[in-house]
C-alpha cells in the first residue's frame, strides 16, 4: 500500500508540473513495476502493453468515432443545430439558454469534445445571446455546462475508455447513458429556469417562430440525426457491434459530408490530421494507463483497500458516497480523462468486490466527471469560456454555473441511490 500511495503521489507530482499525463502514468507504472517485481520484467510488460493497445480489434472503435464526430461538426452542423433549438425553445423567456444547452449537448456528443463544443458553440451561441439581451453570467454558464452533455450522452469517447480498460460492455454503457443524460439536460433546463426566476432581466422574452419555420430548421440537421440513430439504434437493436457501428458511422458521416458540399480538400486534411492527432493521443493515454494498471495490480493495493473497506464496517453506500467526494475534489483540480485513468484502477476493484455493477459504476463516475468540468477553481470548461468570450470574468462565469453545479450533485446522488435510472435499459435491451 505504501509503494502504491507513492506512486500515485509520484503520478500527480508529474502531472502538476504539466507533464503529459500519459508520460505520468507510463513513467510510474514502469518504474513501480520495475521495483517490484523487476527491470527485465517491467521492459516487458511495456513491450507487451504497447503491443495490445494497438493491435486490439476493440480500438478500432476510438479512431473511428473521433473520424465521425470531425466528419460531421466540419460541416457546419453547429450553427444549425442551434438554430433548429433556437427556432423550438427560444420564444419563452429564457428560452435561448435553453436552445444554447440542447445544442452544445447535441454537438458535443456528436463531435465528442467537451472543450471543441465550448469553443463552436461559444462563438454561435454567445452573439445571438448577446444581441436579444441575456445577461453574460447565464449565456457563459449554458454554453459550458451544456458541452458537458457530450461525454455521456452517446458516442461518447469517455464511455468507450472506460469499457475498454476495466472490458465492460460498451453498449450497455451507451445504453445506461441514455436516462441520466436525459435527467441532465432537464436539470439544467431547470438551472435555467431557476436563474431567470430569480433575475427576469437576465433573459429577455424573445419572437417566436412559426411551427413551418421551425420544421424548415430541422433540414439542416435531420441527415446527422438520422446518423446517430442507426448508429446507436444498430448498437441496440444487435444488428452490429459497437467496432462494427463505429465504421458505419465513419462512413455515413463521411457521406453526409460529400452531400452537404461543404467539404474541400484542405478541410479533409485537416480533420484526418485532427482525427490521426487525438487519436495518437487517446492511445498514449491508454498505453500509460495500462502500465500504472499493471503496477497498481502487482503492488496489491485494490486488495488492501477492499479489505479495509469491508472491515471499516462502513456501509457499501458509504463508500460509494466517499468515492464521489473524491471524484468531485479531483475534479475541481484534474480533467476528465485524466480522472478515469488514475483512479478506476483503484476503485473499480473496490466497487465490483462490493457487489456494484460495473455499467452502473461506470455511468456514475463520468458524471462526476461532468461536474468536475465546471466545478471552481479549476473547471476546464469554464477557462474555455473565458478565453471565448475574454471580456467575461472568470467571477461572472462561476457566478451563472453555480445553478448548474446544484443540479448536478443532485443528479449525482439519484444515481448513486438509485442504480435502476442507470441499469434499466441495459437490462431491457441486452439481458
């Protein structure tokens, strides 16, 4: 326990001094490895970890859903995407903030970015808010919590490296993602609400549109719709994998793209180089992930922490409830990958020696991990933000997300008490 609670205290050293996270995790992984059990051994494991990364059929599903999500935000479906909401939510007062989160949620799952939807969105949505009056501290605060929809709402990226490193289903997660990212985006459409409630002059009442008006604005966006339908509807229904659903997604979006005549050959370029980029980048997080996994395992300290755990005589609720306030205090201080990679190979063993399900675990932590993006001081989203819209105070921003934030430790706590919200689909639909 000891070799392991220095290791970890190694990795955060490296990562705070802005060292990449991948290079953390794969410099302590190798080193405790190697003291462990030996240099020989731990040049080995490296070898080995590095080789079944890459050549994993399983992987293919990363390169592939990043390919997709470039595809189709490359076609300007942002803009539309907010203006169909737009055109639907945005007569009621306040009702652009809610537009602004349906879109970001939209687009985030689509391009599966959370900082990539704070930036397009930011510069789509902030103007048209501006321009009809709403305050900056509720404009700000919809852009960024809305983008967090994205890495739980399907495909999300998140989901796939969390079943690919502790090998959980990756459609059952898709699935149990499915009702609290619909709890979430309700949640913030009642943090919304809650704000112009108590400061009506932060959102003015704005035209409405006519119901032809509105089914128009559906033809910019319905092909990218019907895209991820047949992709997550295939993942469902069995009619493919979730590898499999991942090609076809790749290709339709590559087709929509060609349809929509928007795509010259230096924008191809540079969203395979995009695409090739973030992927080189996911795989050396998983490479470094899988060697501290190795050193957690052989230094034995998931074992001395469940035995603690089960003679603590705390309640197995407890416990998870412990996991949280540490998932939300790391993610006032970390990003979101970075959360999953280091702590899931400590407590994932903890939680499933517990009796919890996986999947459930798995929804649970990544939405703490959409908390820790706009949770002070150092919510990652919320500096996005404000280097989108500079002439906004990071004070201001914090001030309009804290509605947000109250939302979700609410939704974080329904979760955790009640696993059926996440467990009910997957069980439909795969059992």
């Amino acid at each position: 326990m000891l070799i392991a609670s220095l290791g970890f205290l190694l990795a955060f050293i490296l990562i705070f001094m802005r060292v990449p996270i991948a290079i953390a995790m794969g410099v302590t992984g190798f080193l405790g490895f190697g003291y462990l059990v030996g240099w020989h051994q731990s040049a080995t494991m490296l070898a080995l970890t590095t080789r079944d990364s890459t050549m994993s059929y399983a992987m293919v599903v990363i390169p592939l859903f990043v390919l997709m999500g470039n595809l189709v935000a490359g076609t300007g479906v942002s803009r539309e995407l907010f203006r169909s909401a737009q055109a639907f939510f945005g007569a009621r007062r306040g009702g652009l903030a809610v537009a602004t989160v349906m879109a970001s949620g939209g687009f985030a799952s689509i391009c599966g970015s959370s900082v990539a939807t704070v930036v397009t969105m930011g510069k789509v949505a902030m103007p048209s808010m501006r321009q009809f009056g709403y305050a900056d501290s509720l404009s700000t605060a919809s852009i960024a919590a809305g983008a967090t929809l994205g890495i739980l709402i399907p495909p999300s990226v998140l989901l796939v490296v969390y079943g690919i490193i502790t090998e959980t289903h990756i459609g059952k997660l898709y699935a149990a993602g499915l009702i609290p990212g619909l709890i979430g985006v309700l949640g913030y459409v009642a943090a919304v609400r809650w704000t112009v409630v108590r400061n009506p002059e932060s959102a003015p009442a704005a035209d409405g549109f006519s119901w032809r008006e509105r089914f128009e604005s559906l033809l910019g966006i319905w092909a990218a719709l019907a895209l991820f339908v047949m992709v997550i509807g295939g993942i469902y229904s069995g009619v493919f994998t979730a590898t499999e659903a991942s090609g076809f997604g790749a290709f339709g979006a590559f087709v929509i793209a060609l349809t929509r005549r928007r795509l010259t050959l230096a924008q191809l370029y540079d969203i395979l180089f995009d695409t090739a980029q973030t992927t080189a980048v996911l795989f050396a997080l998983i490479i470094g992930a899988g060697l501290f996994t190795e050193f957690l395992n052989y230094s034995g300290a998931h074992n001395a922490l469940l035995d603690f755990v089960n003679n603590s005589g705390f309640s197995p609720f407890t416990v998870v409830l412990v996991i949280c306030f540490i998932y939300i205090i790391l993610g006032m201080l970390m990003e979101s990958m970075s959360m999953i990679l280091l702590t899931v190979p400590l407590f994932f063993p903890v939680v499933i020696g517990l009796g919890f399900d996986p999947v459930w675990f798995g929804i649970l932590i990544v939405v703490l991990c959409e908390l820790g993006l706009i949770t002070p001081p150092i919510g990652i989203n919320l500096f996005v933000m404000r280097s989108v819209a500079p002439d906004v105070s990071i004070s201001t921003i914090i001030r309009g997300v804290i509605p947000f934030i109250g939302v979700d430790l609410l939704r974080v706590l329904l979760i955790a008490a009640v696993p059926t919200i996440s467990l009910f689909l997957p069980q439909l639909l795969f059992d």
